[in-house]
C-alpha cells in the first residue's frame, strides 16, 4: 500500500501550489502515511532543494528516470573531502579555490573541475563539472553513488559559445549503464542498451507498467494539464485509487482575470476524465458548489467531491511584545494577478490621510514586475512607507504587524491569508473567490472591497478609493482593532492542522498501515 503524488515540477517559478503540497507532506507524515512525491521530469538540485524547504522530506520523492535505475533515492552520501583527494590525485590538481557554493580544481593554470556542494550541507557534494580548455564537457550527478552524467558540446548562439547538452547517461550502482537520454533540439528519446529506442510518452508507459499500482494504492494528482502522464496513469493504473486536488479556481467570468476565460483548461483534463476519479479535493464549500455546478453544465460524471482545505495553522502565534501601530503587510509572489499595484495606489492614498501608515510587500520577483512597482513607489516618494522586504520565511513575522493586506484576484484558499488570521492580524481583502469569503468576515475581523471584473482592464478609481477608505478606518480606533485581531485568532482556530488531519485520515482509511 502506498500514496503516489504527481507531480513536483521541474524548472518551474514556485507557486501556491507547492507550497500546499508542502503542507500537505507534513500533514501526512504526521499520519505515517507512506507517500512518495514524484518528478515526472528530472529534477536539477534546486528543485529538489525548493520542495524540501516546503516540507517534503528528500527520501519522499522519487524520479520517473532514476526509478528505472537501482539507485533511485535523492538522498546525498558522497562527502565532499572524498571527493576532493580522489580528483587531486586523478587529475593532477595543483590549486584548489573554495567559493560559496563549490570547490574549483585547477591544473595547469586552468580549471580542470569543480566540485558541487549541498545547499544544506556543504561536507556533501551533489555532483562534480568537468572542463577541457575552460568549456564545460561533462557533469556527473551523485546521490549515493553516480546517478547520471550529462555530456556537452560547444554550440553557438546569438549571445555567443555555450555548453549544449546533448546526451544524459543514466547508471546502476554497480556503475553500468541503464539507459542514455538523447537531446536533439527539443525532441529527446531514450535508448537502452539492449537496443530499444523509445520516445518520452513511451518512457512514461513503461514507467507507470514497473510502478505496478494495485486497487490498494492511492494516486493524487495535483497538475493535470499539459502533461503527459495523466493518459498512461488512466491506463496503466489497474485499478488504483485516482483523485484529483482541484488547487485554483476553474470558472472565469469574462474579464474576471485578465488570463482565464472560462474553463481553466487546468480542469478541462478531469471534465473529460471524471467518471476516472475515485473523488475531487477542493478547499472551500462555494468551490465545490461551482464545482458540481459546472460539472453538470458541462454533462460530466460528478465524483465525490471533498472539502479539505489545501493547508493549515499548527497552533495560534501571539506577538511577544505590542504589534506595529498603523502597519500593513502583504505576503505573496510579486505577480500582476495579485494586483499589489492597487495595494501601492490605496496605501498611498491612505497615506495622505493618515500619515503613520505603513506597508511591507514580502514576496520573490515574477518576471520582472518588482522593477515596475518600484518605480510607482518612487514616483509618488512613497519609499518611506512602503517597503520591499523580498522573500523570506514569515512565518512568525505576520505577528508583528496589525493588518493583512491583499487585492489578489482571485485566491483559492490563500495560505498567505490563512497564516495572517493565525496569528490575529486583521484582513483587508477584495471580495473575491474563495477563500477571502471564508477568511474574511466583514466587520468582525476586517472588511470585504466590493469587486467588479471592469476594475482589472478599465477604470480602478473606485476600488482604490474604497480599499484606502478601509485602510483609514480600520486604524481609526484600536480598541475595535484589537477585537478584529481576537476574532482573526477565533476563526483561525477552525483552520488548526489537527481538524485537517481528521479529514484526510478518513480519506485515506485502508491506505495508511
């Protein structure tokens, strides 16, 4: 008995996605539950290292590729100083330089290898590159012995020589090849040395024929679209448990978000395949109301379909000393659906009426859109008060501030909202699905901003007007303020990761040993 989880993603900016599998993970785990979260495509270190810092421990994911090896752990082993006395004395070193993240090799006068070092633990290394004449040739990966080696040629582009990767090399412990993976372009395909040459769909079949899943298994699938293991896992999954956890909102109404119309096509995959699904996981009542709905719009099966949220509060956070007067802090990636523009236009706008108002915007860069709030801050000299904190774990940060602020579009659930509430911060947020109208009761703990979809392309006077309205009120008289932050603490109460566990115990009853 098992659970499979698919899939972590490979090169991909992080999203609420991951981090509610990372939640989840440490949910389960406290359930002894037996889950393996899986890569579909091979994984660099860094994502590895990302997932892990979400929860998910290094010995619960696997890789489609490296499962076709003996050596299919992530785990690392080889220590660093080994590594380094066996390359000095095969490759001659004559000088070795150590950098954050590396040991370089150098043999006469030029870089001959360098070493990889473990984010978490610099006497491990991960992997080592191999240079002739200063052009990267050949990188070996390791996790307890040599997993694969990439193989490079000098190729050109418009910005100049680069390293090409052209073929992967995949290894059994006992250091025999297992198969190689061949680029070209971007096509790829694999060859195995009994001489069958199979393409990525092909891989995948053979994949999910060796993971063998039984009508004791339980597969969930958190990423249906556009990729291409959903159609082999239907086929090859002999009777396994499927479901699906329905992370984001699958309904627009025109203009409601400026890059869904419709049907997300994230969900169109299952409303073709529902009469598949053991059941569907969504995190909010109104999600499965809409959810149904559309399903019988559309004439689809309508599985089971449960309500667990995607996350939840470990215990309750109380500010050691008194909170921040008049501040604000926002939590999310810097990206224009989050529409942090409205928050930097109300809070400027507040702040002329109220001049302690603050605001810190935590949050990592999305292609590119920091640069432009920047400049909306410094055009209005407003860098005083409202502040890019970057990103940094906030968890016992959200505390320190009195009010939550957010103008995300649309939020599921919203972990970042439902941490605020965990630790008493009142919550100024657009009246918008889902989760805001769970988190969010107006007038108890904070208020609700009316919201019209025409706000996103046309005129959003109006809605800075109200939000930099809200934001003046709720600082106007702090004893109200302080109920807001008792009421956040009550309703964050029904979000505790014990009532969550509940929920997914009984889901997973006759999977858990």
């Amino acid at each position: 008995m098992a659970v499979y989880i698919f899939s972590l993603l490979k090169g991909y900016k992080p999203n609420g996605v991951d981090y509610a599998q990372g939640y989840r993970a440490r949910i389960l785990r406290n359930l002894s539950c037996p889950a393996k979260y899986v890569f579909m495509d091979f994984p660099d270190r860094r994502d590895i290292d990302f997932y892990r810092k979400t929860g998910i421990h290094t010995g619960q994911m696997m890789g489609m590729h490296s499962y076709f090896t003996g050596n299919p752990s992530f785990e690392l082993s080889v220590k660093a100083e080994d590594k380094l006395q066996e390359l000095k004395k095969r490759l001659r070193i004559t000088k070795t330089e150590y950098t954050e993240n590396e040991i370089e090799l150098y043999a006469d006068g030029m870089i001959a290898a360098a070493i990889l070092l473990d984010e978490e633990d610099r006497s491990f290394c991960y992997g080592v590159h191999y240079y002739s004449r200063l052009k990267l040739i050949r990188t070996e990966i390791y996790t307890g012995a040599l997993l694969y080696a990439n193989s490079y040629v000098t190729a050109q582009s418009s910005q100049g020589p680069y390293a090409k990767l052209v073929r992967r090399t995949f290894y059994d412990p006992d250091g025999t090849v297992c198969f190689d993976q061949i680029f070209e372009d971007r096509k790829e395909w694999y060859l195995f040395p009994d001489g069958r040459c199979v393409s990525k769909q092909q891989l995948t079949v053979m994949f999910f024929r060796k993971l063998n899943l039984s009508e004791q298994d339980l597969v969930l699938v958190d990423r249906p679209s556009s990729f291409d293991y959903v159609q082999p896992l239907l086929q090859y999954g002999n009777g396994a448990r499927i479901i699906s956890v329905v992370h984001s909102g699958h309904y627009y109404e025109k203009g409601e978000d400026p890059y869904s119309l419709y049907l997300n096509s994230e969900y169109y995959s299952w409303f073709r395949h529902s009469d598949k699904l053991e059941a569907m996981i969504v995190s909010t009542q109104e999600q499965k109301a809409e959810l149904i709905s559309r399903l019988q719009e559309y004439d689809c099966n309508v599985p089971d379909i449960k309500v667990i949220p995607a996350g939840g509060i470990d215990r309750l956070r109380r500010p050691e000393t008194e909170r921040k007067p008049y501040s604000l802090l926002t939590v999310s990636r810097i990206d224009r659906r989050k529409k942090i523009d409205w928050m930097i236009k109300s809070v400027i706008k507040a702040h002329q009426k109220n001049p302690e108002i603050f605001l810190d915007i935590y949050g990592g860069d999305e292609y590119g859109f920091l640069s432009e709030l920047q400049a909306m801050v410094a055009e209005a000299q407003a860098q005083s008060y409202i502040r890019f904190q970057g990103w940094a774990d906030v968890t016992e940060i959200y505390k320190n501030y009195e009010v939550y602020l957010t103008a995300s579009l649309w939020e599921t659930l919203g972990l970042s909202v439902m941490e605020a509430i965990g630790s008493g911060n009142a919550v100024i947020g657009l009246n918008v699905r889902y989760g805001n109208r769970l988190f969010v009761h107006p007038g108890e703990n904070g208020y609700l901003v009316d919201f019209d979809p025409a706000y996103v392309t046309g005129d959003d006077t109006e809605l800075i007007e109200a939000m930099s309205e809200k934001i003046v009120d709720i600082f106007s008289d702090q004893d109200r303020l302080n109920q807001f932050h008792e009421a956040s603490y009550e309703i964050g109460r029904c979000f505790f990761q014990t009532e969550i566990e509940k929920k997914w115990k009984e889901l997973l009853e006759g999977t858990i040993p």
